[in-house]
C-alpha cells in the first residue's frame, strides 16, 4: 500500500477533470506542469477514476439527461475555477512586477 497523497481529493479531481477538458489536445505533462504536479501523479489519478467511473453491475444505469446536468455541472464548475486561476495568476503576475521593481 502506497503512502497518503499531500494533495486534497478535491485538487485531484480538478486535476483530472482539466486533463479531460482539455480533449486530447495536451500532454499528461503539460497538464501537470501547469499545476505543479508530476506527470505520473496526474496519469495516475486519471486511471483511478477511469476505474471508479463506471462500477461493475452500473453500466448504463445513468440517463442522458441525469448525465447532460453532471457535465453542464461539471463545466460550469471548472469554468469557474478557470476564472480563478486566471485571476490569481494575473496578482502573482503584478507582484513580481512590483517585487521586481523594489529589488532594482
């Protein structure tokens, strides 16, 4: 048994909810580079909810409409964490500006 991870469930969840977003168009590692993380961490939180997501007797037991309102759920949720990070990394953008100012 492996150790504890150091990042919340939440944060993983994000993690690969925005290497799913992403549709094929980036790497494992770009994502991960993105938030700080490995690349191996990242793929291998994507297997384990590859491996949650559809529990054995389940398949086929969601509707499209139940699954329709989880995903407009889900992006509306990531979009809104994207709007976040937009943010928080536009002040981290103007301090070091500032900080770099202050050192000259």
């Amino acid at each position: 048994m492996g150790r504890k991870s150091p990042y919340p469930e939440e944060f993983r969840k994000d993690s690969v909810a925005l290497y799913r977003a992403a549709a094929g168009n980036r790497t494992y590692a770009a994502v991960a580079a993105d938030l700080g993380i490995t690349a191996e961490s990242l793929r291998t939180w994507v297997r384990k909810d590859e491996a949650q997501a559809v529990p054995e007797g389940r398949a086929g037991s969601v509707s499209a409409a139940e699954e329709l309102g989880r995903l407009r759920a889900e992006n509306a949720r990531l979009l809104k964490a994207e709007q976040e990070w937009r943010l928080e990394r536009e002040i981290l953008r103007r301090a070091a500006a500032y900080f770099a100012r202050e050192v000259k």
